[in-house]
C-alpha cells in the first residue's frame, strides 16, 4: 500500500473484513492475519488482485539474497548486521536474524525504536546520537537488561553530552569510535581529534563504554583509498587495545555499506586481530538488489573478490514496482501509471523488466528498447517502438534503482511467490 494512498484498500476482490486491520495506519505487527491466511486467500498480481501501482518482493529471490550474504560473512569469520533503513520492515529484520545476523544497524533513534518494538535486541546505530529527546528515547529502551545498543562518537563535546545524559540516570551506554576522511561525512579526521575524544571518553568510563571502531567506507570511490581507510581504523584499533582503552570484549571493528562490503570483509579478516576482536559488516541494500549502482558495485565484487566468485550467481534483484499502462498519447510513446511516489528516482529512473497482458499465461521479458524517459509524481513516459502494440490495462514490472527510497514510499509490499501468489505481506515502519 503506498503511501500517498494508505486509506485505500490494497487488494481488491476481497473480504473487506479480513483486510480492514491494514487500513489502519499499520502501527503494529499484529496482524489479522498470518502468511498462511494470506497465502489462503489467492490473491495473485497477474489476476489482478492487487490496486496498482504496487511494490511486490520476490520470495524465492530473497530468500537467495539471504542466504548468500549470510554465507559470505561467515566464510570471512565476520559477523552481519544488516543495515534495517533500507526497508524497515520488522518481518525482513526477522528473517535475517534467523538467518544468523548478529544484529541490526539503523541510522536514527526512531528506527531504533521501532526496531526494539518489533522484537530486535542488539542494534548497531551507525550514527551519532545527538538531542535530549533522542538520548531519552533510548535510555528508555536501555532500562531492558536484555537489550544491546551502540552509537557512534567522534567529538569531545558529544562523549561529554551523553556522558552528562546518561550519568543522570545512572545508565551505561556503549559507544564506537567513529573514523571519518577529509571531505567525508562524519568521523575523526586527525590524531588530535582522536586524543580529545579519547581525553573525554576517560571522564565518563562509569557511563560510556568505549566498545570498538567503526568507518563507513561507502563514501569513497577509489578502492586503493578504501584499503588504506580500513588499514587506518585497524592501525587505531591495535592502537587502543594496547593501551587498555577498550572496555568490552570482544571488541567491535565495523564497516561495510553495499559497495565495499567485499573489500572491508577481506582487509579486517586479514589483518590477524585475533579474537579479541569482533569483525561487523553492515550492508542492507543486497536483501532486495537492485539495477542501478548496487548491481554495478556487485558485478565489481565478483570480478575481484576469489569468495563472491566461488559463489557464482551473487546478489539478484527482488524487489519490482508494477503499473499499468494508462495512456499511448503519440506513436513511440505510453504513459505508465507510476511516478516518483511510488519508485526511487535519484539514481536512477525504474527500468522495464517484465510485459504482461491480462489473459495471457506469463509474464515477458521487457522489450530491450523500452524505456523511461521522464517520471512526474503519479505518470512516467515510456519510450516505446511505434511498432509495439501496448493498450491500456497492460501490466508492466520495473526493475528499482535504489531500493532505499523505493521501501520508504510503501507501508506494505506483498511477498509473491513464483507464480506471482501471494504469500505474504510485509509493512514498513518509516
């Protein structure tokens, strides 16, 4: 259900009873109903079941992704944590700690919420926690001895902010010590700062506990200056644990977006840490894939990376965005009923992966030639041969770059299985 529509009913041809619950605002995962009610009512994409424009997953092809990065951190002795932003999908988070995820890595305390709502009890925040209401939202969350949280830190005067908060209500809060590169985003740049975090991290040891080093990798392009970021947050890491700076063991070392998770598993697993030290990855885009940058980065990892290539197939998309075809204006030309509220745009516009008319037996490959060449908020132009017989009512499933902001315009997206039944149905909690 998008969005922009979340007072309309997602399905059509159903039980009104049975789908009201969804209609609602969808603030809690108790639903009415379980994936094997779902799965009874027979909804099905290609009956037209389902209101398009729609977001759908792909069972058999997350459950591929799944599996395959699972087995690719533990073949590299690293531990996963599934960066949640990028769907933020309770239901996603469950599958990937069954799958043996360590834990979960969001970006802002209201995620991390949500989260904990949901059931998750060990998140990696990979940013800084910054402002009295989101330092109180988890020092609520803290009071549950069985929840395990970390933030980032990288300036003196935040370690002394949380030290004060914390403190206060006689809380222990664990930190990483955020590395960052000039022009970068954020995290230490030079020795000098790292010794005033580290001055004022040694005020607040009843409070803060200094647990690891993190980087975030992903917003360099040249992988020599990767490799040598990564060499440098192992060199800090050696650095601290020789001089009893750490206060937990193991002792976490993170990194890995979607880009570089191939080079970061490889540079922290050779480095001969030892046990001591915990090796955490955190891509999230690869659940779902993509065919924008994901997909490029991923034709690099195979390339170069011995592991990925034993593997053979990699990562595949799981993710599409169906619409009709309302409009063929002019020879060359249709307009398809989906627009930047429903699809990621900024990397990327949707490309057409699948064909299909009502009445027929499948679903078709695209024809090469289609594609789009402009999205406005609720219409796309699709460039077309004047050769191609489309017609209103045809169905057309596009490929997403950018699954981030594909996820965040949708509260449910239906899970179909290979015969285009669904399954299930899973909400986000953007």
């Amino acid at each position: 259900m998008n969005q922009s529509t979340v007072s309309s009913n997602p399905v059509q041809g159903t039980n009104a009873s049975l789908i009201s619950p969804l209609n609602k605002g969808l603030r809690s995962l108790d639903r009415a109903l379980d994936a094997k009610q779902i799965a009874s009512l027979g909804w099905n994409l290609l009956h037209e079941d389902l209101s398009l424009p729609v977001a759908v997953l792909y069972q058999d092809k997350i459950e591929h992704n799944l599996r395959w990065m699972q087995q690719f951190a533990e073949t590299y002795g690293a531990k996963l944590a599934p960066h949640g932003k990028t769907t933020m999908a309770p239901q996603l988070f469950a599958k990937q700690l069954e799958a043996g995820a360590w834990g979960i890595t969001l970006a802002t305390a209201q995620q991390t919420v949500a989260a904990y709502r949901h059931g998750v009890r060990r998140v990696l925040m990979a940013n800084q926690l910054v402002g009295k209401q989101n330092m109180a939202a988890i020092a609520q969350l803290l009071e549950d001895p069985d929840f395990s949280y970390y933030c980032l830190v990288d300036s003196a005067e935040l370690v002394d902010q949380l030290g004060a908060f914390f403190a206060a209500r006689g809380l222990r809060l664990h930190v990483l010590l955020e590395l960052g590169v000039m022009g970068g985003r954020t995290g230490v740049r030079e020795d000098e700062q790292l010794r005033s975090v580290l001055s004022a991290l040694s005020q607040w040891r009843d409070h803060l506990v200094l647990s690891g080093v993190e980087v975030y990798e992903g917003i360099l392009q040249d992988e020599a200056a990767v490799r040598a970021f990564l060499e440098r947050a192992i060199d800090v890491t050696r650095r601290l644990a020789s001089e009893n700076r750490f206060q937990e063991s193991p002792i976490l070392l993170s990194g890995a977006g979607s880009i570089w998770y191939d080079v970061v598993a490889e540079v922290f697993s050779a480095a001969g840490l030892g046990d001591s030290v915990e090796v955490v990855l955190r891509p999230g885009c690869y659940l779902t894939h993509d065919v924008g940058a994901y997909r490029e980065a991923q034709a690099r990892i195979l390339e170069r990376n011995p592991v990925a290539r034993r593997m053979h197939e990699g990562l595949v998309p799981a993710l599409h965005v169906w619409a009709y075809i309302h409009s063929i204006p002019e020879p060359g030309r249709a307009i398809v009923g989906l627009g930047k509220r429903d699809a990621a745009f900024d990397s990327g516009l949707p490309m057409p992966a699948l064909f299909f008319r009502p009445g027929d037996s499948a679903p078709a490959q695209a024809p090469a030639h289609w594609s789009l060449s402009k999205m406005m908020d609720q219409h796309a132009y699709l460039e077309i041969s004047s050769e191609d017989r489309l017609r209103p009512g045809d169905m057309i499933g596009f490929n997403i770059a950018h699954p981030c902001l594909t996820f965040d315009k949708w509260r449910v997206l239906p899970i179909l299985d290979r015969d285009y039944r669904v399954v299930d149905l899973v909400q986000t909690f953007f």
